[in-house]
C-alpha cells in the first residue's frame, strides 16, 4: 500500500512562489518515479513534472519550464515542486503521483495523493 500526502499550497499573487511537498509512505521510495499533475476547475488533468527515482532525469511540461523545479530527498521520503513567478494560469489542484511499479512511469496509472489547491490572484 502506498500513501501520497501532499502539503504546501495556499493563496499567493501573481509572480510570487510556493513549495509543494509529498510525503510518501508505505514501500521503499527511492527506486519510484515520482511527479506532479494539476487540474483546473472545468478542465482536464495535466502532466506538470516528474523525476526518475535516482533523480538524474527531470521532466516539465511546456508551461512550467523555467519557473517550477522539481527535486526529490530519498532520505526524507519526499518529492518537492518549487513554483517561482506563478501566475493566475497555474490555479489549479495540485496532485502528487508516484508509479506503482519500479519499471513504470508516472503516466501509467500511478498511485494518487489527495491533493493541494493553489491560488495565484492576479
């Protein structure tokens, strides 16, 4: 059984930052890939970024690269999202994913965290 908690959004302006963290709990969570999907009322799910479970390998979507980094601390179980220069597009729920298996991507069907809203006001 794997558990994703994810903590850290909130209220911020435009052009203002937030660090996003999920902690996972429940099998080993080094060899994981793990990331981040957001969704907007009225919209659908997107892919934001992941990271291969040594960390060498980042990936970002279009929209975010350049603002938002991704990082990850084995040691502490946790998986990060640094958003810089946010803007009111990136309102959204932010969802943590992490992969069911050490062979497999976030994109196939990963275990899902509950979720954190973030709000940038314009």
């Amino acid at each position: 059984q794997v558990q994703l908690v994810e903590s850290g959004g909130g209220l911020v302006q435009a052009g203002g930052s937030l660090r996003l963290s999920c902690v996972a709990s429940g099998r080993t969570f080094s060899r994981y890939a793990m990331g981040w999907f957001r969704q907007a009322p009225g919209k659908e799910r997107e892919f934001v970024a992941a990271i291969s479970w040594s960390g060498p390998n980042v990936y970002y979507a279009d929209s975010v690269k350049g603002r938002f980094t991704i990082s990850r601390d084995n040691a502490k179980n946790t998986v990060y999202l640094q958003m810089n220069s946010l803007k009111p597009e990136d309102t959204a729920v932010y969802y943590c994913a992490a992969a069911r298996r050490t062979t497999t991507s976030i994109y196939d069907n990963p275990y899902w965290g509950q979720g954190t809203q973030v709000t940038v006001s314009s």
